[in-house]
C-alpha cells in the first residue's frame, strides 16, 4: 500500500508593529481582526491623523507577515490574495 506522501504546509499570519512586537495567528482572518482592532483603539486613543502617521513603514505601524513552514511569503500572498490585504491603508 502506498504511504501518503503529501506535504502539507504550515501557514500563519504574523501581525507585526513596527516596535518590534509579533503576534502569530493560524488565520489571515485571526490576525486583519486584530490589527483592525489594534488600529482602531490607536484612532479612539490618539486621533485619526496622529494614529495613521505613527507608521513610517506602514500606516498605523502595523502590518501583516505571512510565514509558509518558516519562510516569509508576504510578497507572493499579495500578489494571489488581493482581496485580503495586509495593512490598512
């Protein structure tokens, strides 16, 4: 009998501030929540305009890494999920 030899891989959504700070999540959707909520609180804590110029790479200071068995394919995760994005613009 053959033995199933299929690779699965193992994803997860890293959402990241620019100070340093990571939390993993096994979902895309697990971690857009919590930056949307990590985003809002900043808004309702800071005002809009000092909320979104906190970022010098991205706006707000967070975003969205995405990691496949150790390795970051955030790039090719934006170019074949363009409805899911990674940061908030």
């Amino acid at each position: 009998m053959a033995e199933d030899t299929e690779v699965t891989e193992q994803t997860e959504f890293w959402m990241v501030c620019e100070n340093g700070d990571i939390e993993p999540f096994d979902s895309y959707h697990g971690a857009y929540e919590a930056l949307a909520s990590a985003v809002k609180r900043d808004v309702e804590e800071h005002g809009e305009e000092t909320a979104r110029e906190s970022g010098v790479i991205h706006p707000y200071g967070y975003t969205i890494t995405v990691m496949r068995d150790g390795r970051d394919v955030t790039d090719d995760w934006t170019w074949n999920e363009p409805d899911k994005p990674l940061s908030m613009a």
